[in-house]
C-alpha cells in the first residue's frame, strides 16, 4: 500500500512551497481545513505551542513532528521541506474536494476523512 501525500496547495515551484517548517505547517493544516485548535486537540499541547510552531518561534521535538504529520496526512519529508514540493496538486484538489464532501454527507469533519490510494 501506498500513502500519497495528497496536499491540494502544494503546486510545482518553489514560492507556492513556504520554505520554513512553521510556514508548511501552517500551509497544510489549512489546506486540510483545520484550526490550531484541532491540531492541539490531536496532539496533547497547548494551542500556543501549534501557534509558536507556525511563526517558527520553537519547532517540536522529533516524536511529535512525526505525529504531526500522521495527524496531517502528510509524509514527514514534506513536512520538514526535504523533498522540495510534490507534483501531485490535481490529485490533491481532487482528494480534499472528495474529502469534504464525504464528511459533510457523514456528518463529521474532514479531518476525521482518511482516503487511501493503493497504487
């Protein structure tokens, strides 16, 4: 199986790709329709701490970065700029729209809409 990162922002070329961890962050928790709040909420901390984390004022320790991205559906190289931006921005518009419809018929949150692509 294989997890895509399916992140409908992302597009090729540098400047749509933030270039500091804080600004990703920020990037895809938005794309994916979730406050700072529900980001504290998955991970045990302080709201203060995802705010601190996206103006790049503290960065959070390696075991709740790996987690971050879990809860962000994203793999962790993106999330930390490794591989510079992916190429799968139709893909991802085509996901997150797919996403939101699917919780809005559920009655739940699109954070709570987990899609897999096997390839």
């Amino acid at each position: 199986m294989y997890i895509m990162d399916l992140n409908p922002l992302k597009t090729s070329g540098a400047a749509a790709f933030p270039e500091t961890l804080g600004g990703r962050l920020a990037q895809l928790r938005k794309a994916r329709q979730l406050t700072q709040r529900d980001i504290a909420r998955q991970l045990g901390v302080a709201v203060t701490s995802v705010c601190y984390w996206e103006q790049d004022r503290s960065r959070p320790k390696p075991a709740r970065l790996r987690r971050l991205a879990d809860v962000l559906g994203t793999p962790l190289a993106d999330l930390n700029g490794l591989d510079g931006p992916p190429q799968s921005a139709h893909l991802g518009q085509l996901v997150a729209q797919a996403r939101r419809e699917i919780a809005e018929a559920a009655g739940t949150t699109p954070a709570k809409v987990k899609i897999i692509i096997e390839m």
